[in-house]
C-alpha cells in the first residue's frame, strides 16, 4: 500500500562537481584548473557555457591558457535585454555607457575608415 510522507526527499539525480550555484550568482570569479576544476581549461568553458544554459543565465567567460585559468560572470537571465546587461555591467565596472541610439566608438571608426576608402577612388 502507497505510504503518505510529510515531504519530498532531495532528488536522486546526479549531483554537479561543481558548485555552479554559488559561481554563478554574478560575481566575477577566477577558477584555476586541478584546484577548482580538473577539465582542461577549454572544455570547463564549455561547462560553463552549459552550466549558464541549464539555469536560464547568459555567461561572460575568458580563459588564460597559459595559466589553466578561467575567469567568468554570469551576466543576467535569457529574458533581460543585452543592452541592459551591458548596461549594468559597464556600471558597476565604471566604464562609460554608450547609448544603443548612439554609433559605439568602433562603429565610428569603420565608417570614418570606410568613408575615407571612398575619397581615395
């Protein structure tokens, strides 16, 4: 006969070895490979990438591969707008933020760039 319980046991599904959870609660992080991971340092970013996936986050990710070091941030949800992650990103890094309404400065470059081509011919 089927047993009423008072609650759910924890699912019995494989755990992660990684503590994503707590990686990527926003934070910028500095993992370094065999003491924080033991992939090489090119498929831990993959891990990442999956990771972000998995939990709805997109992912900043850098490697230095020299070091078997890799830097991450989880940048914001698949629904918040990019413009705003970068936004809020550029704002909390105190850099300048350009106004989507506004050309960035690479953007001007290649114009001025592609505009002086013009002259020349």
């Amino acid at each position: 006969m089927a047993e009423i319980i008072t609650e759910m046991p924890q699912s019995f599904a494989k755990r992660s070895k990684y503590p994503w959870d707590e990686w990527l609660d926003g934070k910028s992080r500095k993992l370094i490979g065999g003491v924080d991971f033991q992939l090489s340092a090119w498929q831990f970013r993959h891990s990442c990438f999956q990771a972000c996936a998995a939990r709805g986050l997109r992912i900043s990710c850098r490697l230095d591969i020299r070091n078997d070091t890799v830097y991450l941030q989880a940048v914001g949800h698949d629904d918040e707008p990019a413009a705003s992650i970068t936004a809020r990103r550029a704002e909390i890094n105190g850099y300048p933020v350009y106004d989507a309404r506004r050309p960035s400065p690479a953007a001007m470059a290649a114009k001025i760039a592609r505009e002086r081509g013009k002259k020349k011919k």
